[in-house]
C-alpha cells in the first residue's frame, strides 16, 4: 500500500473518479496544489515517481528565491506555476 509523504497525499477513494496523489506546498503565505493521477501516469508508483519528482524540483525553486516583506516574488509565484503545469 502507497503511504502519504510530506507534501504528498494519496487519494483513493472508492465514491469519486480520482485516484491519485496530490501534491500541496505552502510557503510564506502561497499555496502551490497540484493533482497526478494514477490513470494518466500508468499507475500509483508511477503517479508518485512524477509527484515526488515535482516536489523536489518546486520546492528547490521557492527555497531558494528571495522574499519580498516575508512573502514570495510575483515572478516566482509565476515559475513556480508553470513548473507544475509542465510537469
């Protein structure tokens, strides 16, 4: 059985059509959610392999970006957005 990870929580419930994992990061006051679901990626494992994969690379974007008065950049906002409709 596939557990959750930090960031990472898998759905698989029997009532809806989703089966998956989702993806949830939040920083300094921005929430970044993204859904993979296991028919489009093939399978659980491999649903997890590309939302693990996400993960790794969005949270060493934020992490490392700048802050403006505590909160994330517009620009990094909007990177941070485009790496996860890519992936």
């Amino acid at each position: 059985m596939l557990k959750s990870r930090k960031n990472l929580t898998r759905f698989t419930y029997e009532s809806t059509a989703f089966e998956g994992w989702r993806l949830c990061v939040s920083r300094s006051g921005t929430t970044f959610t993204k859904y993979f679901s296991d028919k489009t990626y093939g399978s659980g494992r491999k649903s997890l392999t590309a939302a693990e994969k996400s993960r790794m690379e969005l949270l060493k974007l934020i992490d490392n970006s700048r802050r403006i008065h505590g909160k994330l950049s517009k620009a990094t906002i909007e990177k941070s957005r485009q790496l996860l409709k890519e992936s």
